[in-house]
C-alpha cells in the first residue's frame, strides 16, 4: 500500500484524490472488539511488517523483536559530526514518529524543513550547542481496529489503540532506539523531545506520559487525545502532565477540527501545561481566535493534513515551546 499511495504522490493532479481514498476510507467491521481497561487488543499487523529505511547521511539502527525487524534512523546535527568535541558537549534529541501510510522517511520529504533545522537551531541551554539530534523509528505494517478515518488501510503505523505501556511493542521499540541513541554519549538526557506527525502524534502522547521521567516534552501535528480514540477508549491519565504543545489544521479531513478543539478542551479542564496553535491551509500560523473553517471539502481537508506546518511554525512555536521545557535537574 505505501508505495502504491507514494507513486501516485509523485503523479501531480491525482495526488490528494489518491490520499484523500486512503485516509477517508469508510471503516467497516462486523465484529465488536474485546475493550478493556488498555483499549483495544494489539493492532493486526501484515507481513512484510517492517522496511529497511534510507537514512539520508544518517546511522541506521535495528533489532529483532520477537522475529521482526525493527528500524530507526539517528541523524545528528552537523556540529557533531565534528571532532574533535569537548567530552561533556550533549546535544538535545528529537524524537519523530511518522504517520500512518508513511515510513521515516517522510522526515526527509514532508519534514524537511525540519530536518534542515536540526542543523542550526539551538536547542540547548547551552550556548555552545549547536543543533539537535533526530531520532526516527519505524512503525509497523499492519490493519488498525475500524472506527477511525483511514482505519481500514494497511499500512506502516503505530498502535496507539492498544494503550499498555509495559507491553506495547511499538513503545518497547522506541524505548530499544533511545537506549542506542543515549549509548552515544551525545544525547542530553534533559532534553528528549517526542515530535509525532497524525498518527504518530497520538502515538507522540502516549508515549510522552508513559515515560514521563524521560521525555521532557510532546510535540503533536494533526493528530488529538489518544485515549478518546475509538473503538475502544479509555480515561485520560491523571499524571504525569508532559508539557504538550499542539498544531492543528483549522481544515483538516483527518484529525477534524472539532476534535482537536475537544482535545484542547480537555487538557484545559485538566490544567494540563500545554499551548496550541492554528494553521490555515498553506501552513502557516492563524490567529489563535480563528475559529474552525465551515468550508472544508474533502479534497482541501486532506491536502491540508498531508502538508506539513510551515518552516517558520516549527522554529517559531515548536522548538522554542521544547526549549522551555527540559527535565528538572
């Protein structure tokens, strides 16, 4: 599915009615799932599950996990790629998880200007460090439970129904990828960041509060309250409240509006430390009073998701919103 769904991306004027056909899917299901107190069972995955990714200039890393191969791509800034460096230089890591129907890779395609930015934007408190560390694992091809938009693709995503932090094995996997990126001395352990684009970024929150005494803070783009998705939601955790910064399309056919403003509703009444920001339809930032837009065809909606935020949302929201928040000593 995915490289048929990235041809056809190539192909100018049927791009988006090809993607707007993968991720508007009508779910159908004529089987009650068995919720429980984690949500839903683990997502059905297909064989091949996993892909050898290409690491533009970066170190590919990998591991057998119960038979399947797992990937991830570390690519570190140019500064510390440098020798020789002073033994106690730590640079900040970002952590991004793809979305569904793409691979890590798409740090390098759709999130370029972000990659571009790990090169030069200083993240650190420290004003020698210059740049941060990126981190892209892998997801899994598999079929998630229906109920969602997109629901009944296969394709390279993350379980972010089946919400057991112990056991989830896409979060053991990133938990295997962090442990390699810190055995390189270079990471600052007060400064990893998760970063999740659609279903990466429900995937981005789970993992962010389930290993709250890593993460320092969560990034989400076009994506919303993990623990409300269906078909099987569960309540939203009462801690730990990992400073979450959220960046939403005012038209988006995937992550709805409407739901995204209920997921800001929530985390208000939760007095959850958070900011959100607005993007109109060529990613640039909206005035936060901007409601959602009543005129949203399907065809824009999901334009709208696939595109990313502008370069200047990233360095002028994201990043300095990750900044503010490192650990506590």
């Amino acid at each position: 599915m995915y490289h048929r769904v990235m041809a056809h991306i190539r192909r100018p004027g049927i791009a988006l009615l090809v993607m707007a056909a993968a991720f508007t899917a009508a779910a159908q299901s004529g089987d009650s799932l068995p919720c429980s107190a984690t949500g839903a069972p683990p997502i059905r995955t297909v064989i091949p599950e996993t892909k050898k990714v290409t690491c533009n200039g970066g170190r590919l890393f990998s591991f057998d996990q119960n038979g399947v191969v797992r990937y991830a791509c570390l690519n570190l800034p140019a500064q510390a790629t440098r020798a020789p460096q002073p033994p106690d230089r730590k640079w900040p890591l970002v952590i991004y998880l793809h979305a569904s129907l793409t691979t890590p890779e798409s740090l390098y395609k759709q999130g370029a200007e972000l990659f571009a930015l790990h090169d030069t934007f200083s993240l650190s408190d420290d004003g020698n460090v210059k740049g941060f560390i990126l981190l892209a694992p892998e997801g899994r091809r598999a079929q998630a439970w229906p109920a969602a938009k997109g629901s009944t693709q296969t394709g390279f995503r993350w379980d972010e129904w089946y919400r057991d932090p112990e056991k989830n094995l896409d979060a053991a996997a990133i938990d295997h990828f962090l442990e390699e990126a810190l055995a390189t001395n270079l990471v600052d352990p007060r400064r990893v960041y998760i970063f999740g684009w659609s279903n990466g970024g429900f995937m981005a929150a789970l993992y962010g509060v389930w290993r709250g005494e890593r993460i320092a803070a969560i990034g989400q783009y076009a994506s919303a309250n993990p623990w409300a998705r269906p078909p099987c939601p569960v309540p939203l955790p009462e801690k730990p409240h990992v400073p979450l910064i959220l960046i939403r399309n005012l038209c988006d056919w995937v992550a709805p509006c409407e739901e995204t403003s209920q997921w800001i509703g929530k985390l208000s009444s939760e007095r959850w430390p958070f900011q959100s920001y607005n993007l109109w339809d060529d990613g640039s930032e909206a005035p936060a009073s901007q409601g959602c837009l009543t005129h949203c065809g399907q065809l824009q909606g999901t334009a709208d998701h696939y595109r990313w935020p502008r370069g200047s949302v990233l360095a002028e929201r994201l990043l300095p919103f990750f900044k503010q928040h490192p650990l506590a000593p």
